[in-house]
C-alpha cells in the first residue's frame, strides 16, 4: 500500500503534463447573455456560435422563478428571481432552436447556430 503513496502523484503529474482533464478556462469561451423576467426573453432570437464550445449564462431579472428550456437541445436550467446560471454547450449543429419558459408557457424564444 506505501508504494501506492507514490505512485498516485506520480500519475497525477504525467496526466497534467499530458493535457488529460485540463480544464477549459471559462473566459476561453465565448459567452452569450441572455434576459428572463416575468414571461419575457431578451434577446428574442439568441444567437451563438456552430460547432464551438460556448456558455449561455442566463440572468432572470424578474420577480418570479424561470425555467429556460428547449427539448430539441436537450437542455433546461431553473432559476429563481434574481439569480444567474450557466450553460455550457459542447457544440450546436448549424440550425434554429425553440427556446421557451417552462414557467411561463407563452415566453418563447429563438437559438440561431450559425
């Protein structure tokens, strides 16, 4: 079992040196804002970048809870008034996205992957 001790920083190393799980710096991503409040979404058509890692970060300005969802993507995340969150999407095939608050059945959006 000692010789475990050492064995583990010693991989622990060579995998950093090696690029193996670094970590993507988030200010390496392109970040794109996007507005909830109260059954609105700002901006109505959200662009974002095809085929490249990017963060959604979403900000609910309102007063009630928000839930930003779109069952093509795959993707939905719940926020309280005044919080801010994010989504970091892998990549986006070129294409439109319905976009929508699950709280508010009326708030509807576009994604745009260009």
């Amino acid at each position: 079992m000692a010789f475990l001790r050492h064995l583990l920083p010693a991989a622990a190393l060579a995998a950093g040196l090696a690029g193996i799980g670094a970590p993507v710096r988030a200010e390496e991503l392109p970040v794109i804002k996007v507005e909830m409040k109260d059954g609105t979404i700002v901006p109505n058509v959200i662009e974002v970048p095809a085929n490249t890692r990017f963060k959604l970060e979403i900000t609910n300005t309102g007063t009630s809870p928000v839930e930003f969802e779109s069952v093509e993507l795959k993707r939905e995340k719940a926020l309280a008034a005044g919080a801010t969150s994010s989504i970091v999407f892998r990549t986006v095939d070129p294409g439109t996205y319905d976009v929508f608050d699950d709280f508010h059945p009326n708030s509807k959006a576009t994604l745009v992957a260009k």
